[in-house]
C-alpha cells in the first residue's frame, strides 16, 4: 500500500525511518496508549522495530511530506478473533492500530492516515469492516473513532505489560 493524503504519505516502513520510530516507541504516554510495553533503551527499539519489520508485512510510516519525517505509523492486520462474532460471519475484514508521536499529536494527521487507509481497504481491497480499539482513558481516541465512523462493539478488560488491567474499546466500521 502507498497513499498520499493532504499531508502525508503512507508507506511501508523503511530502515531510515528508525530514529522517528525511536522517539515515540520509547515514550511513555505513547506506550500506555498502546498497552504496549516500553522499550528502554535503544537497543530495545531497534529490537521491537526490526520484529515489526520482519513480522508485520502491512507496517506502515506516516509520513509528514513538508518534513520527510516518519510523524507514527500504523498497521493493518487481518484479525480472525473478532471475525467468530456472529454479525460477522462469512465478511472479510481487517484491524487497523496505529500511533502518532508526541510531538504531532492532535493536528489531524491520525484521522487523515486512518480515513485514508479505511478508505482503501473498502475500496481497492474491498473488505466488508475495518475493526479498531482504543482505552476508556484514552478520549482524544474515542472521539477519533468517532468521527471517523466508527461504532462501539465490544469493551473487553485487557491486560496490561506492567500487570495492570484496563478496560478497552473495541470498535467497528461497516463499507
């Protein structure tokens, strides 16, 4: 997948896109948005990105063209779990998660990326849903969510890397 939106690109993540990748996957508030674990240290990072890389074959950088700079990323993953609710059976669908740095967040370059992407999985690739989740803690998500159509289907307990639990979101949007 390569797209172009008002302001950005998205494409697969390259190599050269690992010391954007460094500052938000080792922040914290990035992390906990996430549920993630937070690498460390450099090494560690470069460890969880080069995984991404190796393993996630729809990683893709967001791309701030007036910048050249990877400003987040997302990926695209076909989620057979969320396809057994019954609503869903025999539709082809896909899960979307993605990130922004600190630096970018709320200037609109999440709902730009991810329209765009839910555009062209309904269009060109002509999946029936794109499923996505946030956090309740997380209202700058929901309301992303929101706006960009999504619907409320689930609220499932989630465990978290520092052994916490948080209650997520788990939504859905219908072509």
């Amino acid at each position: 997948m390569y797209l172009e939106t008002a302001r950005l690109t998205l494409r697969h993540m390259e190599e050269g896109d690992f010391p954007d990748y460094l500052t938000y996957a080792t922040d914290e508030e990035t992390c906990r948005m996430l549920g993630t674990w937070r690498p460390k240290n450099e090494a560690e990072a470069r460890e969880s990105f080069e995984w991404l890389m190796v393993h996630e074959k729809r990683f893709y950088a967001m791309v701030l063209r007036e910048e050249g700079r990877c400003v987040g990323h997302l990926i695209v993953q076909n989620f057979p779990d969320i396809g057994k609710l019954p609503e869903l059976a025999g539709l082809e669908g896909r899960s979307l998660t993605f990130c922004v740095a600190p630096d970018y967040r709320r200037r609109g370059f999440a709902a730009e990326a991810v329209g765009a992407v839910v555009d062209y999985l309904f269009e060109k690739r002509g999946v029936d849903y794109v499923n996505s989740g946030y956090f309740t803690f997380n209202e700058p998500s929901r309301r992303l969510h929101e706006k960009l159509g999504f619907r409320p289907i689930s609220h499932p307990t989630v465990p978290l890397p520092d052994g916490g639990e948080a209650v997520g979101v788990e939504t859905i949007r219908f072509r």
